[in-house]
C-alpha cells in the first residue's frame, strides 16, 4: 500500500492580531550556518520567515490568544523536510552533534503546546514520510508512514483494502498517524477499537543520534523483556522521532445500530455506562453529557444525554445493543436521530477561533479516572473551575469508557480583561487538574502533556517520574528531542510557561 499524498490542511483558526506577529513568546539563538548547510546535504531545508512561524505554533489555545494578541509562541531557525527514514536519521545525527534542538511535528494539530520548538533549533515536518507500506490482510497487521494524514489512510484502507483502524480523532483531517502514537490518541470510537496504543503493533523510530530502531510488529504478543513499542507511544517526540507505525486494523463493519437515553441526572448515567462495560459490552460510541452539556448540545432540558452507536458484525453488535437497553431501564428513550445530529457536529471546531477573537478564553481538558472516582470529580472539577475568577462556563461529557473507569472530557470558557488572560487560563487549569490528582485520576487521557501540563508531570507520576527522566537521558544524552517537554530536565533551560 503507498500512502496517498497529503491533501490541503486547514490553517491555525486564529489570524495574528493587527501588524502581527510582533514577537515571539518563546526566543532562543538561531543554529549555525554550517550546520544548516549539512543539513541541506540532506534533504529541502526552508528557512523563510512564513514557514518557520507556522512551524512554531500549535491549536494551543493559549497560544491562539497570544495569536490574537499579535505575538507568536516560537521560530525556529529552520524547517527541514525529510522523506524518508534514512535522511531523519542523518539529520539527527547531524543535530545531535552539534547540540541542536529537534522538534518533530507533522499535522501540528495538538492542543497542549507538543510541537512547539520553545528552544529554537530544527523544526522537523513528519509529513513527507509517506513511503510504501505493507497490508497482512491475513493477520489484519497495516504498516503507513508517520505522515500520513489519517483521513487520507482511513480512504486508502477502506478503499483498497476493505479495512478499517476504527480511529476517528477530531483531528482525522488535520492530524497524522505519528502525531496519534506520541500522544497516546483516542479517536471517537474508542470504546469498540482501542486509543492507539492499544491499536499499535509496532513502530519505527529515530533514536537521538540517528539510530535506526524497530520494535514489535512480528508477533500478536510477546515475552521477550519490556514491550519496547509502548515506551515510544506516548512520548511525544521526547526520546525518539516516529517514522513509521504498524496498526492492528478490522473488516469494514457490516451493521451499525443508533439508540439515545435521557437519566435523571449524570451520576446515573455514568453509573449505566459502568455496567454496560461490566456485562461485556463495548459500543463504540457511549458518551454521556452533563445537563449543561445536553442542553447546549441536544436542546435537552433537565436531563442527562447518553448517545450509543455501534459497528461491527451484527450478530456483536445487536448483542451489545441489548445490553444497553438491559443496562438502561430507569432512562427515557430518545430519538436517536441525537446521534446523527452529534456526528453531523463532532469535527466543527469553528467557534474556537470566534470565541478567541470575542475575547473568551476557551479550552478542554480531558482526565481519566476509576468509575468509583468520576461521580465526585465530576462535581468537584466543575465546582473549582467555577470558583475560578472570570469563569463563564464549565461543564464536562464522558466520552471513551473501560471495565475500570472512563474519560472525562471538560470544557470551560471565561471572559477575562484582555491582560489578564494568562492568569485566568492557568488558573482553571491549575482547579481542574489539581482535582483530578487528588480524585486520584490521570491528568491527561488522549491530548497528552505538551507544555500545557508539564508543570504537573512530577506530582502525577511520582517517583515514576525519576524513571522518565533516567530514560530520556539514556536515549537522548544531549537532550535534544523536543526540550522543554514533558516536565523533563533539559539543557536548554526551562521554557517560560507558566
């Protein structure tokens, strides 16, 4: 299978305020020419002012209000974009030498600042590693380049192939395979397929030096030391650029069921969704709105919405669906036409960049937690948000579910004075996430931590995070691999956020 070309993607939804941008929120010293010129030797290497600030930003929503402030987060010295793995190795190698920072990006649609080179250096674009990959059809295995854009392999699979990865992200058009695996991604329909580590085989990766690493792929499962694959998913470029990716994928499903319930309130609906995944069930779609939510989003008053849609053989799928019906006697039946208006609506992210430029400070925040955990969360996250001086709204939907417990997604938006935006964002982050370390839940579910969470990354994983650390420095000794992340050491210095 050869991955198709990238089609046009959507620019960053938030213009530069007027004469903007002005200057950049993160400054660093540019690279030497010398070393610009080996990595010439290499591959295109763009050094024009338009590209590398485009290469310097994200859908970070901060960084969207700086935007509209007139001031960019970051430029780095140079754009270099390899096609193949051998010239990502070489540039490393190159960079390593020289001690030069490399931020890897490909679609830069992430939301927590991942791809932001807050150190300068090489911005390395992903998105021209699309080589020829190879489909088991046999052993449902499909190998793509790391930039490739995920509607365009969903097509081609679909397509060519009759398969499917069942990984619908929000971002599908804007996004690429590569950027899913380094921030542990789930897509809308996680419920039934898996988030992309559960969906990753194997990978193809570029240690800091230029070596040239695969892990897994070869085997369902192994027991042959660490499973070396999981070390890379998820960590965001830190210690190895991703080249290439092998997926487990599934036939095209045959059969799709749709139903829509109403509870009383959200702790009953969460406590549905519980014993639905309890019995065995797993729908792919089991998101369930707060009544804040269910009313802006279904024109539902005094209820909690829960919308259910499934796919897959249908002798599965119907069996799951009467466990949802078992799973839901105390809850109204509604019109499951909800379901089509919420897919009709799931990838509209227009009102992102209106709401930035009507003043409002607006994001999501999406944590997981044990089902024991979430009724208490939910309230307590919701309650310290508003709390938060400036708040205007806060509210949350439970959006991919497990045996164990469940995504929480929250979404707040205030409407602070113009110069006190960055407090007001920092401060609803601080009350969001703080409650969900002491609900004892994860920080992050599927956006990963970026810039935006680092500041937690220590409390979160405890003395876990001396292992983290011990292994970037392993991996990556000149730090090189996007610094400023992950809360990790780095010899560049801190980054100036928060």
């Amino acid at each position: 299978m050869t991955a198709d070309a990238p089609s046009p993607r959507a620019e960053n939804p938030v213009a530069f305020g007027p004469g903007g941008p002005n200057s950049a929120r993160f400054t660093a010293a540019g690279v030497d020419g010398a070393v610009l010129d080996l990595l010439r030797g290499i591959c295109p290497v763009d050094t024009a002012t338009e590209s590398r600030t485009a290469a310097g930003r994200d859908w970070w929503p901060l960084a969207l209000v700086w935007a509209h402030q007139g001031e960019t987060t970051a430029v780095p010295a140079a754009v270099v974009r390899p096609t193949d793995t051998s010239q990502v190795a070489a540039v490393l190698s190159v960079c390593n030498d020289a001690r030069v920072p490399v931020t890897a990006g490909g679609g830069r649609s992430g939301v927590c600042g991942g791809v932001i080179p807050v150190h300068g250096g090489i911005a390395l674009d992903t998105t021209g590693l699309t080589s020829a990959a190879a489909v088991d059809d046999t052993s449902l295995l499909v190998e793509v380049g790391a930039g490739t854009f995920g509607d365009n392999f969903e097509e081609t699979l679909r397509a060519q192939h009759g398969l499917t990865l069942g990984h619908w992200p929000q971002s599908i058009a804007l996004s690429t395979v590569g950027g899913w695996v380094a921030c542990r991604s789930a897509g809308q329909y996680s419920t039934r397929y898996g988030k992309i580590e559960d969906m990753t085989a194997g990978l193809e990766v570029v240690l800091a030096d230029g070596t040239v690493v695969r892990t897994g792929g070869n085997a369902p499962r192994a027991a042959t030391g660490p499973d070396l694959t999981q070390l890379f998913v998820g960590s965001e470029g830190t210690l190895g650029v991703v080249t290439a990716a092998t997926f487990r994928a599934h036939p095209v499903p045959e059969a799709e069921r749709r139903a829509a319930f109403g509870f009383a309130d959200f702790v009953s609906g969460l406590d549905a969704c519980r014993r639905i995944l309890r019995r065995g069930a797993t729908p792919a779609v089991l998101r369930l709105y707060d009544e804040r939510e269910s009313r802006r989003s279904f024109d539902v008053d005094g209820q909690s919405v829960l919308i259910v849609l499934d796919e897959g053989d249908p002798e599965i799928v119907d069996a799951g669906m009467k466990v949802v019906t078992a799973c839901t006697p105390d809850a109204e039946t509604l019109d499951d036409g909800l379901v089509q208006r919420w897919l009709d609506h799931r990838n509209d992210v227009s009102g992102l960049g209106t709401a930035v430029e009507g003043g409002f400070v607006v994001d999501t925040c999406e944590v997981a937690a044990r089902w024991s955990a979430l009724p208490d969360l939910h309230r307590d996250a919701v309650a310290a948000v508003k709390a938060v001086e400036g708040t205007w709204v806060a509210s949350a939907h439970q959006s991919h579910a497990y045996t164990d417990g469940a995504c929480l997604y929250f979404t707040f938006a205030g409407q602070p004075d113009a110069d006190d935006a960055e407090r007001y964002y920092r401060e609803a982050w601080d009350a969001l996430t703080r409650t969900t370390l002491a609900h004892g839940g994860a920080i992050s579910h599927h956006h990963g931590v970026g810039l935006n969470r680092d500041r937690f990354m220590a409390a979160a994983l405890g003395s876990g995070f001396g292992v983290l650390a011990a292994m970037k420095n392993a991996l990556d000794p000149n730090g090189i691999l996007n610094p400023g992340k992950l809360g990790l050491p780095s010899p560049f210095g801190d980054p100036a956020w928060p």
